[in-house]
C-alpha cells in the first residue's frame, strides 16, 4: 500500500473539479487531482456541447421545412439520421479531446486515476494501492442521470441523456419521460428530426418556469410541435419485442391509448455521485438523500457535531445539487479551490445572479428571483409585475418567430428589478442583459434608460420593462407581507 501526504485532495475532474485545482495550486505545489471515471466533463461528453450539436442540426432541417413561408421553395427535405449522429459523436469528441488537452497539463504526480473513498476525514484510498491523506479535500464528483425504477421494464429499450449520444442513427420513435430542460431540448430536437415523439410529465411542471402563465403559454406552443402532457397519466410501460409499449389516458379525450416505441428515453433528473465514496467516514453532516450540508458562499462542508462546525472539506458543481450548470460549476469551484487552498483561512466567494436558458424553440430563461420568490422575500402585495408577448413584435414577426411571452418583477417602492422568466425568440441574449442588470442591482426606471436599437428583439424587452414600470407603485417600499401566499398570487 502506497502511502502519500498531499494538502489539497481535489475528487473528480469535471469543470468544477479542475477549477477548484486550479484555484488551490496558487497556494500549494502538492494538490492532486484524483479522477475515477470517463475523462472529460460532463458538458464536453454528454451535457451541453453534444446536445447542442443535435439542436443545430434540428434546426437547420425545420428552417429548411419553414422556408417556404418566405416564398423560397426548397423541395424534397431528407434527414439522414447516421450522418447527424456521426457529427454529433466526432465533434463531441473533438470537445472532449481539448478538455483532456487541457488535463495533460497538469504534473502527472498530481492527477490521480482511481476511484476515492474516505478512510476517515482526512484519509482517502484510492483504488486498492494508494492511501491519500491530505489537509483539505474538496468533492467535485459530478453527477448521473436517474431513472426511475417504473422504467425498469423498458430493458435495453431504456435509454437516458448520456447514452442516446451514442446512437449510431436516429430511431423512428421515442417517449420521452421528464418536461424539464433536457428532456424539452432534447425532444424537440428529436421530433424536428423527423422522430414520432410523445413526451410525458408527472407534476406539471415545465421546464425552469414557475409562473403559471409561462408554463401554459410553453405548453400550448410546444403541443403545436409534439404531443406534450406535463401531467400525464401512464398507466403501464411494458417491454414488446424490441420496442417499449406505454399504455397513458390521452390528454385531451381522456380515453386509453397504447403506443409502441422505439426507446424510452429518460430525462426525469440527475443524482450526485457521492454514494460510492463511504462519506460516512468524512464526519459531515449529511442530508437525507446524502448531500453534505454546506455554506453556498463559501462551499464549506459543515460537520456532523451538534455545532455544525466547518470542515476541511469542500463541495461544488453538479455533487452540491444546487444548480447543474456549467458556469456555476466553474464558480462553484473556484470558490472551492481557493478556500481549500488557504484552509483553515476561509472567505465568502462571490455567487453571480442565477441564469438559466434552454436552448428549445422558442427558447426559455430564467433570471434572478422567480415570481413566487420574490413574493415570499418581499411580500405579496410588494412585487410588481409587467409583460410583454412576441406576437405582435416587430423583429420576432420579420422572422415569423412571433411566439413567446416574457415577464418581469420588481419591488415597489423602490423599484428594484428582481428577476424574469422569459419564453420566446433567442432570449439566451435578452437573459444575459437582464442577469447584467440585476447583477449590477439596477432599477427598473434606469434599464429604461440603456439605449434598444431599432428592430432588434430587445425592443420587446423594453416594451416589458414599461409594462412593469407603470405597475411600479411609488413612494416607501412596502412592508406588508401576507399571512398566507399561493400561486394564484
């Protein structure tokens, strides 16, 4: 048994876990990167990159098939479903490759290839030959995705987010099981590509909005597209030769239905990888589904004692189970890095508005504090609300993408803007100005101010933020707060 002293243990090389190296080995030459699964991040292999590529070539196929709504006749529109895939697969790689580049950069005696569990709280072992003790560990382990046992009968017909990158060609049919963010992107790209699709939810919910009125909007705009029931009643899923059968109630008629499909695919969330590393020798204090307790500014592991004192240990990324996204990762990990760096120092590290887009069609974002958040934070009757819908607006109609709906809150009184849920036309840049905006804690009354060009998409934001302003009342910021707050408002 190999034995090694190290002051910074970083598990996992995903984006957070060599951003936290990077941020620790400004403080120490002995800070090893341990990595016990497939190389690359998770966005590089399976997340972000590799679904975008399938979301491009989604939308060339429906702009070509839109065409003629400008008067531009096209002809016979062919998806060739091994070609798409082919991309998919070789530019992924490509994107793994240069992360790995980026790894190979670091001194071979501190990245480690093994799988890490704790022998005690400052003692890992590695594999079966090396015992690791080190000063400070920060967890960065990633997570996978999650199927529910009510798939199990699906078999080999079961496939989740990661594994449908593998595909070598696109199948005929598909139920995808989980509205939220990946299952919509990935969905919607999917039946663009000439796919049959039935996509099925459980609670309602859509993905990242919380303001029914979006919600409802999406969901109407999306079923023009594919069969959508965010609600769904599935009564049974069987296997049936090599396809899957799903017997559900049609969301219209109610009446039974049976379909058969190609795959079902998986899209119902993703959990922390922490159950193979015997956290309950780290002596954290765990939740009830495993995830170490932690302060979110500074990223610290608190300790199992009565006191919840601070530990040495350190969580960002996908493993915290906060927000799965990759510049929160990266954030995440740095404050990580740093504060495992200079242990048993600490400092508060700096966390960015929260920004969240879906790349579906139209797109989706949310930004800042929800409709219902901000109630709860500041009262009922203290939150204002304004709107704006891309139907009638001037850019989104020369692009006959006049579809979407945006809304927007601020406190009264004081006028602060507070957050925004937004559905419609390329608002991953509308999301990005007002994550400026509220990161920079500006009023409503001075975004107005900011110049909109003429026609671009942000002449909608504009129209919003006048919406809101004259929902603003004046005066005193309110300190009413109600008794009880639903979401019926």
């Amino acid at each position: 048994m190999q034995e090694r002293d190290v002051d910074v243990a970083v598990i996992g090389a995903g984006t957070a876990g060599l951003s936290a190296w990077q941020s620790a080995r400004q403080y120490h030459d002995q800070v090893v990167l341990i990595e016990g699964g497939e190389p690359g991040t998770t966005c590089a292999r399976v997340g972000c990159m590799p679904s975008k590529l399938l979301i491009a070539a989604a939308e060339s196929a429906h702009q070509a098939h839109e065409a003629a709504g400008f008067g531009i006749e096209i002809g016979s529109i062919e998806v060739n479903g091994q070609d798409v895939m082919a991309r998919v697969r070789r530019q992924r790689d490509a994107f793994v490759a240069s992360v790995l580049d980026s790894m190979q950069r670091i001194e071979p005696d501190n990245r480690i290839l093994g799988h890490a569990r704790f022998e005690d709280p400052h003692t890992l072992r590695v594999g079966d030959d090396l015992r690791l003790r080190a000063r400070a560990i920060v967890l960065a382990t990633g997570s996978r995705p999650h199927s529910p046992k009510a798939f199990a009968p699906a078999g080999d017909r079961l496939v989740d987010s990661d594994a449908l990158f593998e595909w070598e060609d696109l199948p005929e049919s598909v139920a995808v099981f989980g509205p939220g963010i990946v299952g919509l992107e990935l969905g919607q790209a999917l039946a663009r590509l000439g796919v049959r699709l039935r996509m099925f939810g459980k609670s309602g919910s859509l993905g990242p909005f919380q303001d029914p009125s979006l919600r409802d909007y999406a969901e109407r705009t999306f079923n023009g597209e594919f069969y959508l029931d965010p609600a769904a009643q599935v009564e049974a899923i069987e296997r049936d030769g090599n396809q899957v059968a799903v017997r559900f109630l049609e969301r219209d008629s109610g009446r039974p239905l049976t379909e058969r499909f190609d795959y079902l695919l998986a899209a119902t969330g993703r959990r922390p990888n922490l159950d193979h590393l015997d956290l309950q020798n780290a002596g954290l204090r765990l939740d009830d589904k495993g995830v170490p307790d932690y302060n979110r500014f500074t990223m610290q592991c608190r300790q199992a004692d009565d006191a919840g004192a601070g530990s040495h240990i350190f969580i960002a990324g996908d493993a915290s189970q906060e927000l799965p996204l990759l510049h929160e990762a990266n954030q995440q990990g740095r404050i990580a890095g740093h504060n495992a760096g200079r242990y048993p120092e600490r400092r508060a590290g700096h966390r960015s508005t929260r920004l969240s887009i879906a790349f579906t069609d139209p797109q989706m974002a949310t930004v800042g504090l929800s409709r219902d958040e901000a109630a709860q934070r500041f009262g009922c009757d203290g939150v204002a609300e304004g709107e704006a819908t891309f139907e009638d607006q001037g850019r989104a109609v020369v692009m006959r993408q006049n579809r979407g709906l945006m809304r927007l809150y601020a406190e009264h009184g004081s006028g602060q803007f507070l957050g925004a849920e937004l559905f419609g036309p390329r608002v991953e840049h509308i999301a990005h100005l007002l994550a400026w905006s509220l990161e920079q804690k500006m009023g409503v009354e001075r975004m107005l101010e900011m110049p909109f060009y003429h026609p671009v998409l942000e002449e909608g934001l504009r129209s919003a933020l006048r919406d809101l302003n004259s929902a603003l009342l004046q005066g005193p910021a309110m300190t009413e707060r109600c008794l009880e707050y639903g979401p019926g408002g």
